[in-house]
C-alpha cells in the first residue's frame, strides 16, 4: 500500500525527467540552428563571393571593350571625295633647319643725299606760288616767281651791251672795207676789230650771269623759282607779297623712290651685322601696317658705339620706285641669327600641328585607292621659324613620312566628334 510520502517522491521523479528530456531536447534544437544558420551565412557568402567575381568580370570585359572602341574612335577614314571637299593636303614630312630672325625695331628717313633745298639767288619780292607742301613737282616745274630789282638792273645792261656790240660789229665791217679798199689804214681796221671782240666778250660774259643765277635774259626782272628734281614738297614757307632774301630756304623736296633704314643693333647680333655689312648682303624689314615684306641694302654702321648704351645704328637704301613706303614709317628689321644647333631636323607645316588632350599630335596619313586612313601620332615639336610657318619635330614623325599639311583641324573635329558620340 501507497502512503502519500511515497507518492510524492514518484511525482518530484516524474518531473525531474520530464525537465531533464525538456533540456536535453532544447539543447539538440539550439545547435541544429546554429548549424542551419552558419550553412546559410556559407552560402550566402559563397553566392556574394561569386556575384562579385562576375561583375568584376564584367567590369573588365567593358573596360577592354571600351578601350578597344576609343582606340578605334581615333582612326578617321575619308573618301577621296572627302578629301578633295574638305581640302585636306598630304605631303611628305621633309629634313631641314629652322631659321630664327631677330626683329628689330626701324624707321624710314628721307634719303638726306637726295633731298633739294630751294633758296633763291635773288633778293626780291614773290609774285605767284604755284605749289603746295606734299604735292609732286618734276624736274625743271616752276615754284615761284619773284620779281628781282637786281635783275632789272642785269637785263638792262645787256640790252645797253647789245648796242654797243651791234654798234662795234657796223665800225669794224666798214673799217675792214675800207682797208680792203686801201683807203684807210690798216691801224683804224685792227682797232674797230679789237673793240668789236671786246663787245662780243661783254655781252656773253653778262648772259652767262644771268644763266647762272637761272634766269632768262628776256624775263623782264622776274624770276621763277623751279624744281632741280623729281620729288615732293616737303616744306614750303613763301606767301605772295613776301620780299625774300637769298639766305632764305623757302621749299624743300624729298626724292622718295630712294629711302632710308635705320635701326638699332643690338649688341648681341653687332658681329653678325658687321660681316653682313662686310658682304653688302642686304636686309628684309616688314611695316608694322601690313607686315608686307621688304628689302633693303646695307649702307654704313656709325664708327662708334653709343656711349651710353653701347649699341650701334646700321643705315641701310631702300628702293621706293613704286611709291609704296612713306618717310617716318615704322618697321620691323629682320635679322637671321645663327642658331647654336643647325642640324637638320624634321620639319612639318606649322598648321599641320593640332592639340589633342592637351599633347601635340600629326595625323599621319595611309593613302589606298578609295581615299585616306588618318591617326593622331603624338609628337614632340621643337623650334619654330620665325613666319610661323615651319616648325621642327624632334619625335614622333620620321622623315618621308606622310601627314596632313593642310585640313588637320578638320581631322581634329572628326576625332572629337567621334570621342563625344562614344560617351554618349
């Protein structure tokens, strides 16, 4: 028989199992979680491992792709028609050396050795003034008249000398008649033909003086005031009314097909100056107006240097026959300088040259029969002449090697266009 003390001992057994399986089963659940959870984390893990090797695949396969597709961007083919339309010129890379010049300001001069001053050889007072300052005169036109006492005074004595002359040659015809005739004596004969010399003499001898101041026998005490070349009147102080003297200058004429150049020489180029004059080799100078080239044949060099400032001032003639250059112009002198290194260098178009990315790129050019292939090849570029027309390139292009010389710019936009387009 059960007592209660009994029973309650089998009730406290009867729970103790049931926690203990409780445990032990809520045990066995925990790690099966934690296993099924750490599998997951495994794959999940495993599966971002994977999607990002693949979109790293991706990555690398559009980067290529892309680099192939701008490398190909820079490639342009033009038809031959294309060419011709868009006026792109090929020409063969060619070896030379770069000029450089040293410009030096100058300045055109009346041609001082060419140059009339007019003053007249009368006293007197002016009738008539026939020019104005910068108006061209020939040689011999008439400037001005005056109207000279003296030659009033010159012109009658030559008449009153004419008379005598006249009045000596009627003596001495009919002296001589009367010798021939042996009614008077040879004396009276010898005597009229002396006296008709001497007034032969007189009368030259005062024409001759009035030619020399140049004045006509016959003008009536006027004087006119002429040109002795073919110039421009420089300066003109005469009015009508003014009495003059003979001191007084009152026209100047330049001559200006011939013209001066001076210039300043620097003292760095003095020797080359100096062997140029040595070989009366000239200059080329261009106007600061039109940069229109000319020449010029050097002249003198001042004997000494400027105290001051050491340099020297080279004169050269300039040929104006055309009447294109005016006194007082400023120009600029070319001078060659010689370059420490002239050896031959691979020169090309100066437009040929185009900036692409910020470098210096040629198209090079591969002709075929349908057109042209045209790729940017970055260069290195070196001197460039001083017209701005040559330039040398020190790598990048060989010598013979096809470029566009002309149209590169065109070429340029193709390629940017393309680049943009390939963005897009």
């Amino acid at each position: 028989m059960n007592t209660p003390h009994t029973n309650s001992k089998k009730q406290i057994f009867l729970i103790l199992a049931i926690i203990a399986i409780t445990a032990v089963i809520a045990i066995f659940l925990m790690f099966a979680d934690s296993a099924d959870s750490k599998k997951e984390v495994e794959t999940e893990t495993k599966t971002e491992i994977t999607k990002g090797k693949d979109k790293e695949v991706g990555h690398e396969g559009h980067a290529e792709e892309s680099e192939h597709a701008h490398e190909a961007s820079e490639d342009i083919e033009l038809s031959n028609a294309q060419i011709a339309s868009q006026q792109i010129k090929i020409e063969a890379a060619g070896i030379g050396s770069i000029n450089r010049n040293v410009s030096i300001p100058g300045r055109l001069l009346v041609n001082a050795d060419q140059q009339a001053h007019i003053s007249p050889n009368f006293t007197g007072r002016v009738e008539a003034v026939y020019v104005q300052t910068g108006q061209y005169v020939k040689k011999g036109q008439p400037l001005a008249t005056l109207l000279v006492p003296e030659l009033v005074d010159l012109q009658a004595n030559i008449r009153m000398m004419q008379s005598q002359l006249e009045l000596a040659k009627s003596n001495y015809q009919r002296e001589k008649s009367l010798w021939q005739k042996g009614i008077s004596a040879k004396q009276d004969y010898l005597l009229a033909e002396n006296q008709f010399k001497q007034a032969q003499i007189e009368v030259s001898a005062a024409k001759s003086r009035i030619n020399a101041y140049g004045a006509a026998s016959q003008s009536a005490g006027r004087f006119d005031l002429k040109s002795p070349i073919n110039g421009v009147i420089n300066s003109k102080d005469v009015v009508v009314g003014e009495n003059v003297q003979t001191a007084t200058q009152l026209f100047l004429i330049d001559r200006l097909d011939q013209l001066w150049l001076e210039f300043v020489v620097p003292a760095q180029i003095a020797d080359q100056i100096m062997q140029r004059f040595n070989q009366q080799a000239s200059v080329s100078f261009s106007t600061s107006a039109n940069q229109q080239g000319f020449k010029a044949k050097l002249m003198t060099l001042t004997p000494s240097a400027d105290i001051q400032t050491g340099r020297l001032v080279a004169r050269a003639l300039v040929d104006n026959s055309n009447m294109r250059l005016r006194p007082n112009m400023l120009v600029n002198v070319q001078v060659a300088q010689q370059a420490a290194d002239q050896a031959a260098q691979v020169l090309v178009k100066r437009s040929a040259v185009q900036q692409v990315e910020g470098k210096d790129v040629v198209f090079v050019a591969e002709k075929n029969k349908d057109g042209a292939h045209f790729a940017p090849h970055p260069v290195t570029v070196g001197a460039e002449s001083t017209d701005r027309q040559w330039i040398a390139i020190r790598d990048g292009l060989k010598h013979g090697e096809a470029y566009v010389s002309e149209g590169s710019f065109i070429l340029k936009s193709e390629l940017e266009k393309g680049e943009a387009e390939h963005g897009h």
